[in-house]
C-alpha cells in the first residue's frame, strides 16, 4: 500500500488532538497525531506496542513512572500494557506506528485506561461496539461532559 500526502482525513479524538491515519498494513499501523498547545493525552494504556517520532513540537510524555521533555528528532517505543499520557507544550505533529495493526488499535473509537474500562473517544454520535461473536450489539450514546469525560447510555 502507498499512501500520498494530503491535508484532509483528521479526526479529532479528544480536544486539541487529531490524528490520521496515514498507512496500515497487516502487522502495523501508521498515524499522524496533530496536537495543539496546552492540551492533554489522558493516561491510558492498551495492548498494542507503539513507537513514535515527534516531526515538530514540544511535549512532556509519561511512559509508566518515567517523564521526559519530547523534543522534534526525539524518538520512543511504548510496550502493551504500558500506562502513558503527554502534555503538549506548543503546536506539534507525531508519527507513530502501532503494531500489532488491525481494526482494534488506533482506527476504534477507545482505549482502555489503567483500570481496564473503556474510554470512548467519539464527538457526539452513536456507534455500535461487537460484544461477542454472536452478532449482539450495544449501542452507546456519547455525550462530553465539562472535563473531558463521556456518559454512557
């Protein structure tokens, strides 16, 4: 798969934090991350490995205990499982790949937090989220609340 540059296709998955996805293959997933000054990527963790690169920008990233001030150039990898969050400093775009790929890493609409609950990422919109194998769905009604958070109905 080639993918060419274009300025479209961002979705905003919090406040201030969107991001593209730019290729994907069987076993890895490529997103762009844009991310504007004073906003925040909440802990959370799931099972995938990630590893990325900041193009430009300044941010703080936390990986489990360990913070870093996250220059452009600068590089790193996230294991499963692992508990990170960053604080953006100035405008900044990420490249990250995610691996294992596929339709449960960056393309779904959560993540899982360090409690294991889900953490739904949409604006304002139902969506249906497979509970078993055996075609039963639930359908979730999102609503931001003032801090960021969602009700679920």
């Amino acid at each position: 798969m080639i993918s060419h540059l274009t300025t479209t296709g961002y979705k905003e998955s919090l406040p201030g934090i969107r991001q593209k996805t730019l290729v994907y293959g069987d076993h890895t997933l490529m997103v762009e991350f844009r991310l504007d000054k004073d906003s925040d990527l909440p802990k959370h963790t799931h099972p995938y490995e990630q590893t990325g690169d900041l193009v430009s920008g300044h941010i703080t990233l936390r990986i489990d205990a360990e913070e870093s001030e996250i220059r452009p150039g600068d590089s790193w990898t996230i294991a499963g499982n692992a508990e990170h969050s960053a604080k953006i400093h100035q405008d900044s775009v990420a490249v990250e790949v995610f691996s294992p790929s596929g339709k449960s890493t960056c393309r779904e609409p959560f993540f899982l937090n360090k409690n294991g609950l889900i953490i739904l990422i949409l604006k304002d919109s139902p969506f249906k989220l497979k509970l078993n194998s055996r075609r039963k769905y639930l359908t979730i009604k999102i609503e931001h609340s003032k801090n960021y958070g969602v009700s679920v109905s």
